[in-house]
C-alpha cells in the first residue's frame, strides 16, 4: 500500500526540525569525533572510528530519506467546514461492542504513534472512520474479523 503524503502542520515542523538538528549538529559533531577517532592511528580495531563511520551512514540516509519525504508531504489544516465529521487530522472517541473505549488521532504515516494513540490515516480503522458523524457505527475488517466500533466524539483539538 502507498503511504499517503498528508501531514499535520506539527508533524511536518518535527521532521524539518530532526532533518536541521541531523545536519547542522549531529553530523558535524559525529564527523569531529570520526576525524579524531582516524588521528589515533589503526582504523582497523579502532572501534570508535568504526562506530563514527556507521552512524555517520545513518544520519546520511536518514536525511536523504527526509529532505526527499519533506518535498512531497502535503500540509493539511483542519478546515471550520470538516467539524462534526471524521476527516484527516481528528481526534476521535470510539467504543467497541464491550463498551472499551478507544481515543485516536487520524494524522500521517510519517507521524503515527502508539504511544500518543496516533494512527495513520493508512491504517483500516481511520480509513473506515473517514466521512462518519457522530453516532455513527463503523465496522472495521481486521485479520480476527470484523470489529464494530460507535463513534462517541469528534474534535480538531485534543481531548482533556
């Protein structure tokens, strides 16, 4: 499945400010300790230098990845027309069939976290919340079936 390109405005200034922090302080101060590493003489067992070569190719990658996802991600801003339906960038109150409930946040796939309940809009759940108002049952496919959920509560703004 493609990734989408939308981003929330906060998600988008995460990675330009990780992509900054990467290049103008990470990689200068790794490329100092790799120089230093080099100075000391047998590269070969120097395990500093070997570990400052490798991070390095990480932190190179990692802003090849980010400077080419930044050119093509697309902004998206809650618009005053979308409350009171389930769009990109919502937060959402669900409960299951047992009366759990679940909050999420809708955002993109650059941006999901566990931990903060943030899942992408590329995920079966937000697809099927996508359109719904509240009281709303939704039924989502998953690989144990099928799962119904009720829409409790639809907000731009974090719940308290």
């Amino acid at each position: 499945m493609a990734k989408t390109n939308y981003i929330t405005r906060e998600g988008y200034l995460a990675l330009d400010r990780e992509l900054k922090y990467l290049w103008k302080e990470e990689r200068p101060r790794v490329t100092q300790a790799v120089s230093d590493a080099a100075a000391l003489g047998d590269r070969s067992e120097n395990a500093e230098y070997i570990y400052g070569k490798r991070r390095l190719r990480e932190i190179d990658r990692r802003v090849r990845y980010l400077t080419k996802r930044l050119e093509v991600l697309k902004i998206v801003d809650p618009d005053p027309r979308q409350e009171g339906r389930v769009f990109f960038g919502a937060w959402v109150k669900l409960e299951d069939e047992n009366g759990i409930e679940y909050h999420y946040r809708l955002v993109g796939p650059d941006e999901f976290d566990p931990a903060k309940k943030w899942i992408s809009i590329d995920s079966p759940v937000a697809r099927a919340l996508i359109g719904h108002y509240v009281d709303d049952e939704i039924r989502v496919k998953t690989p144990n079936g099928e799962v119904t959920y009720y829409l409790l509560a639809i907000s731009y703004q974090p719940f308290h």
